[in-house]
C-alpha cells in the first residue's frame, strides 16, 4: 500500500523517497540535529492529519456538504509511563449542523492512519548485508 526509502548520509537529517517525491526528516537544533526537516513525530502527525482532513473531505464530497477550509491541528505528548497522546482538533470555514458535526467526528475516527495508530502494527526488521 505505501513504500518509502530513507536514507541518511551525515548526522540525524534523513532523505525521504516516495516515488518522486522527496521530503528531509531531521532533530530539531535543541536535540542535536540541524533542523533541515520535520522531526519524526511531526511527519507522524503530519500523516495523521492529511489522511483525517483527505477523509473528511472526500465524505462530504459524496454527502455535497460544503465544509470550506479544512484545518487539522495536531499535538502529541507522552506521559511519564510514555504512553503517547495524540489531541486533534478540527475547524471548518463554512458553518455545520449539529448533525454534521457529529457525523464528522464519527468519520475522523474512523480513518484508515487512525486505526492503523490505535489498533497498532507489527514492524519486522531485518538487516540486509552489502
């Protein structure tokens, strides 16, 4: 379903291929990187994010509401046990009924990125020699 490669030459910045897109991850100056890119927690709310406002719009679409500007905000902090916690919040341009507000929400929890976020996912790793 998705493929990415990324690759890193010096230090933390890392070069990210999908496709012919390119994107650069990095630590911010405060942990030791340069700060050439989004650091790997924000690409996560980044994928959140563009996958709740997609889903949202592409609903609407089919239901011809009309929800204007589609804003996605994002945080995410860890407690001390590390469990993480994601806050979003949306707004919407055009005004929205009740009805649809609540629709909405039921919609953003059921996108596929936050599914894959609180259902969890298996990871394999294997290294591959030269």
């Amino acid at each position: 379903m998705a493929h990415i490669t990324v690759t890193s030459e010096f230090h933390f910045a890392q070069q990210i291929a999908s496709g012919h897109h390119r994107l650069t991850a990095d630590e911010p100056i405060a942990r030791g990187g340069s700060d050439s890119g989004a650091s790997p927690y924000e690409l996560l709310l980044a994928s959140l994010g563009a996958c709740t406002s997609i889903t949202l719009r592409m609903y609407a679409g089919r239901k011809e509401w009309e929800l204007g500007k589609i804003t996605v905000g994002l945080r995410y902090t860890a407690n001390e046990d590390q469990k993480g916690h994601i806050d979003r919040r949306l707004s919407f341009s055009k005004p929205l009924t009740a009805e649809q507000t609540q629709r909405l929400l039921e919609i953003a929890a059921k996108t596929p990125v936050t599914r894959t976020l609180i259902t969890g996912v298996t990871i394999d790793t294997t290294i591959m020699q030269p």
